[in-house]
C-alpha cells in the first residue's frame, strides 16, 4: 500500500476518508495511498507502487499539474485545482485537489485529498445548456418578432413569403429558407426562398418530386409542424442527405401557414443546429405560421374588398362525379351552395340547399363520394332541405387557395356551375388552372364587374323593405323592454301583455323580424 511509514491513528483518519488520499514526495512519486485510490481508479498496490501521481492524470494535464507542484509553496492557502483521474477502464472522473506540505518521518511531503466533482460538473453542464437555451429562445423570440414586424405592412402573398425569408434567413441560427404553396397536382412548388448554394429553389423542387414522406407535404396534409434532427444521419433519400452536407445543414421544420383551420402554404425553415426545432422553438413557429396564414388571408380579402372592379369568372362542370353535382341528377330542382367555413386542417365544412330529395338518398350519396367526410340534415329552408357538409377536398377550398373569392356554386341535372371573383388588377389564370384540374372545369365566361360601394343607407333600406309594421313593433318592444338583455329583465309574456296580443302572436312576429334582419345582413355582405 505504501513506501512511508506513518502511524495507525493517522493511517486510519485518512482511510476513514471517502475521497481520495494521496502522498507524495516532492517529485510526484506515490509514497502512501488509502483504499479509495485502488477502488475508484482500479489499479491494485503492486501497480501504484510502480506508479507517480502524475500518472493516474492524462497527458494534456500532467505539465499543469507538474508546474502546481513545483510552485507550491507559492500558491495561497486553502487553494484547489481540477484534474481528471484515470481509471484502469479509460474513463476520466474529475476531481478537485487540495493538498498541503507536511513533516512525515522526517521527509517533506504533499499530502493531497482529491474529491470527486462529477456531479457539479453535471450540473454546472446542466446551468450551461439552460442559459445558452435560454438565450437561443431569446434570439428565436427576437427572430419570429422581427419577421413579424416586417409583415405589418406587406401588400401582398408575395411580399409577405419574401419578407419572411429574408428575415429569417438574416439571422445567424438558420441557413436556409423557402415557402411552398400546394398545387393542383397536390405536389409542392417553392414559391420563394434564401438558402446556401447556387440554384438553391430549385434544387429543393427536384428534392420534392422524389418519392419520400416530404415532411413539408405532411405538414400541409396534418395542419401540424414537422421537424427533422440530425439530417444527414436520418433515413432520407441519399439525395437529401447529401444536399444537406453540402449545405452544412443539421435540421430543418416546415411548418404549414395556417389561417382558420385553412392551410395556406408551408414555411420551411433549415439551421446548422443538430438539435434544432425542439418542442418550444417548435410553439413559437408554430405561432408564425398562424400570424403569416393570417396575414395572407388578409392581404387576399383586403384585395378583393377594396378593389373598384372584379374580374368574374364562370366555370362550367359536365362531370356529375362531383357531390353536389350527384345529388342534383335525383333532385327535383336546383342543388346550391350556400356557404362554406374552414373545419380543420384541410376540411371545410359546407351548408348546402338541396330541392326535393329526402335526406336519406343525400347522406347515402355522401357516403359514396371520396371527398366527403360527413352529411348531415339541419333543417329546411321553405321546400329546400338544408344540409352540412364536411369535405376533406372541394372546388371552394381549391379556389380560396388560388386566392379567389367563390360567388355562387349551383348543379343541375348532374351539370354544375359556378362564379368566383378575383380582384380587377390579379391574374385569373392561377384560378382557371386550379378549376380545370377539379373535375376538368371549362371557363365559359369572364369579364369584369364594377364593385359597388355598400352604405350603411342601403343596408338600412334592405331592412326595412323585409320587415312588416307589426314585425318592427314586436322588434323594437323586444329591445326596448329588455327581452333581449342577460339575465332577461321581461318574459316573452311581460312584452305581449305590453303589445296587448298573445304570446305566440308576439313570438312569430319576432322571430319573422329576426329571420329579416338575418336575411338583410347576409344580402348586404353579398352584394
């Protein structure tokens, strides 16, 4: 165990010891041990006594270690050094050193106790990645906000997709950006984007057309980001890893532009980060893609809205494949559309009026037609039933996606047509392209339409072209007397016996009022 001869009482106290004990003479050689030696690092006695204590450290730390030994009656009291200990198996445990000169059997000796600070290391480690996460989600934050900004003011998809590219692509934790949009073919096309190498849009195009699970596809399917770590090591095509090496990209998310359950594009972003895109860098593109789907939407509908004119198109289907066009061929008359909503990533849900046809055959029908998630009955309107009808595809989200505003979708006899509008200054042909692969629409007309400006007048005078005297009455006793006020401060009865007629009386006259307001409102938005 040792070459120094030191009494039982001190021999035990430093046994008794759980970390390291050392001494040695003043050359580094190993004069007395305790069992914590041979226990953590794996050497036995014959191996140590053979050894000095610079041995037991690695090569790069020995001079360190030699020059603290040589200076050491120089260095303060009570100071410490950090050295890893090699193990027999090749690992390296840090420990911190504190030593002292001692008189031992009448040599000068170090004496130095080393203990293991692995777990600090660890947690000092720990506190490091937390502080440089935190400040890379403070960057992120920063990033997402200054692509933001830059958007406020943007006049158009185009400018927008640009915007967030350039922005994005300026900051130093991504290398590359691109923005896709969803063709007719259901295939993605870059749109715009900045990345690293020559003819890098179209380098990511002719990635998209091989046949793999494109994560940009399956965000635009799911409605859900999608990342990727660790890139060139994944099972992706070699094609793709191998653009990434070039690249020195890592990682990558796309993430779909989202506006009301409606999937506008994907946002697809690359860094040089392995472990990029966690699940909080992950929310807060998440949170983008919202805001950029908004701001599309926005741009489109301020468009449209504000336009002085309008070109409007006509498109006629032959095909009675379509849902609307299948229950027209039973129906006794015309099958409409009347409104639409988004209802989920890439579901829309749909009200439609349907003439004579019980509602049995129209959900039979529904449940033939690929396209069609659900149908249901509401009600009826007059001799019309009144249905809603989920799609997970139709010709309304094919032409909200080119960015065209659908004006009537009619079918009759298994024909169907239909009129959309896009702004007088906008190309149709994105529209006509995406009419034409839905059930082969031929365009039959197009030409343009002055946009009227609506007036709160005219919304006036619609009202009360509908509403009867006694309607009116019935409206304004209702408000007035807080029939309308929550909780309610008078009963249906207390406003009747105010009107001096019967309940009933007072409830079809206002609930013809109500169906009148209703009914104004939704011509004004239409006209």
């Amino acid at each position: 165990m040792s070459e120094l001869d030191i009494d039982a009482s001190t021999a035990k106290l430093l046994e008794s010891l759980p970390d390291l004990v050392y001494i040695l003479d003043l050359d580094g050689g190993l004069l007395w041990w305790n069992d914590q030696v041979r226990e953590v690092t794996g050497y036995d006695d014959e191996e140590l006594s053979e050894m000095d204590g610079f041995d037991l450290l690695p090569s790069e730390q020995r001079v360190d270690a030699r020059e603290a030994l040589a200076d050491f009656e120089s260095l303060p009291p009570g100071y410490t050094m950090e050295f890893d200990v090699l193990t027999t198996d090749g690992r390296r445990i840090p420990h911190e050193f504190n030593s002292t000169v001692l008189e031992v059997s009448d040599e000068t000796v170090l004496v130095s106790i080393a203990r293991d600070i692995s777990l600090r290391h660890d947690r000092e480690a720990a506190l490091r990645r937390q502080r440089d996460e935190l400040d890379t989600m403070n960057r992120i934050s920063e990033t997402v906000h200054g692509v933001i900004r830059g958007i406020v003011d943007a006049a158009s998809r185009e400018e927008i997709e640009s915007t967030v590219c350039e922005r994005l692509a300026a900051s130093e934790l991504y290398r590359a950006v691109w923005v896709g949009r969803n063709t007719p073919e259901e295939t993605i096309t870059p749109e715009t984007g900045i990345g690293v190498g020559e003819d890098f849009l179209g380098v990511m195009d002719e990635l998209n057309d091989l046949e793999w699970t494109r994560p940009a596809q399956k965000a635009l399917d799911t409605g859900e980001p999608q990342a990727a770590q660790q890139i060139p090591e994944l099972s992706f095509p070699d094609p793709v890893r191998e653009a990434a090496v070039e690249r020195g990209i890592e990682s990558g998310v796309a993430v779909p532009l989202v506006h009301r359950g409606n999937v506008l594009g994907v946002l697809v972003v690359y860094s040089s980060r392995s472990e990029a895109f966690n699940d909080r860098e992950q929310a807060a593109f998440r949170r983008l893609g919202e805001i950029v789907g908004f701001a599309i939407n926005a741009v489109q509908t301020e468009r449209l809205l504000l336009s002085d004119s309008a070109t409007r198109l006509t498109f006629r289907i032959e095909s009675p494949e379509a849902f609307l066009a299948s229950v027209s061929t039973l129906a006794d008359g015309p099958c409409r559309h009347e409104w639409s909503t988004p209802a989920g990533a890439d579901r829309y849900r749909h009200y439609i009026t349907v003439s004579g046809l019980p509602p049995e055959r129209v959900e039979a029908i529904a449940e033939e037609t690929p396209t069609v998630d659900s149908a249901e009955y509401v009600g009826s309107n007059g001799d019309d039933g009144v249905f809603e009808v989920v799609t997970t595809d139709s010709l309304i989200r094919r032409l909200l996606e080119a960015g065209a505003s659908p004006v009537s979708l009619e079918a009759r006899d298994g024909e169907t047509t239909f009129v959309a509008e896009v702004p007088g200054d906008a190309a149709p042909r994105p529209i006509v392209e995406a009419a034409k692969e839905f059930y082969d629409a031929e365009l039959v007309s197009k030409h343009e339409v002055e946009r009227p400006v609506r007036t709160v007048e005219a919304f006036h005078h619609g009202v009360d072209d509908r509403l009867t005297d006694k309607q009116e009455a019935a409206l304004r006793h209702a408000f007035f007397g807080g029939y309308f006020s929550w909780p309610r401060d008078a009963t249906a009865e207390d406003i009747a016996d105010t009107m001096d007629i019967s309940s009933p009386t007072f409830h079809y006259h206002l609930r013809h009022a109500q169906q009148a307001l209703v009914e104004a409102y939704l011509q004004h938005l239409e006209d």
